[in-house]
C-alpha cells in the first residue's frame, strides 16, 4: 500500500520528510517496516524515527540513513507499507456512489458516453467511460469531475483537450 513519497532530506542526520498520498499521518499504527522503490524493486527499510510534522506529512529516520547525502539518493522514491500497518478508517460514506449507466456530458463536447466504474488507483481514481465499443478513462478529480447528477443520472465533465481523439 502507497504511503507517500520522500519529499526531501530533513535536517543533516539523515532524517526524510515523506509526502502522505492518501493516508494520514494518525492512520499510520505499526511504524516498524516500510518498502522504499529504489530502481523499481521494493527495498525493506525499519523505521527508527518517527514524528508526525501535519497531517499530509511525517518525518523518519531509516535504518542505515545516518547523513545528508544518504537522504538525498532516497529523494522522490516512494514509500510503502503493509495493509496491516495503516488503521483502516474507510467509511461507506467514503465509497465513491455508483455512477454505472450515468450519461457522460462534457462541457465543450456534450455528450461523450456511459459511465462505467470506478477504477480505485492510488492517489488517481479513474472513471470508465464507454462510447462506440470504445472505453477511455477520466481522471476522477474536482477540476474534471464538475458535477453528480443522481436524479438526471448524468455526470458533467470539463475533460483535457484530446482525451476522446486518442
């Protein structure tokens, strides 16, 4: 499961700033293990620090991490931890609601298809879109998805330029 990203060294000891994806910083119960992608293989790191900085970020000390410089080669990896280790907090009021079969109008383009489900991606949920046998998918987000009618069964889109052409 995706924690978040090391943003930057914190300090000179060889303390990480990680930038939380979905989860918060109190959702967070076994600090014990994490997995830092490190050329595309999940590398086991235990957690020897540990600070809460605001609810979007913590600060760690890794094991083996003792300088600066160390730091520095882990910035932008991401940061992962076991399902186990993260409070599970997901309501069924967090659930997105069922859009399948909702009518698909863009703004600039009008109608573009039929909603299908909700791919659950971290950090980017997608919705399926279906047009002449066709399934393109939209970026589930506040600046493209304008707007849930459940009575009209419809979903206003303002999507990016080109999304429908490819």
């Amino acid at each position: 499961m995706l924690l978040g990203t090391l943003a930057k060294p914190y300090g000179t000891r060889g303390m990480l700033l990680v930038k939380l994806g979905r989860i918060k910083a109190d959702e967070i119960k076994d600090r014990g293990l994490v997995f830092v992608e490190i050329d595309g293989l999940p590398v086991p790191f235990f957690v020897t620090e540990f600070a809460e900085k605001t609810t979007d970020s913590i600060v760690v000390r890794l094991d083996g991490v003792d300088d600066e410089g160390r730091a520095r080669e882990l910035f932008g990896c991401s940061v992962y931890v076991m399902k186990d280790q993260v409070k599970s907090r997901r309501k069924e009021s967090d659930l997105p609601p069922p859009v399948n079969g909702y009518r698909v109008v863009d703004v600039r383009l009008g109608f573009v298809g039929v909603a299908g489900e909700i791919i659950e991606m971290a950090q980017n949920p997608l919705l399926t879109v279906m047009k002449d046998d066709r399934e393109y998918l939209i970026p589930v987000h506040e600046d493209i998805i304008l707007e849930i009618n459940d009575k009209a069964r419809e979903i206003r889109v303002d999507t990016p330029e080109g999304l429908f052409d490819l």
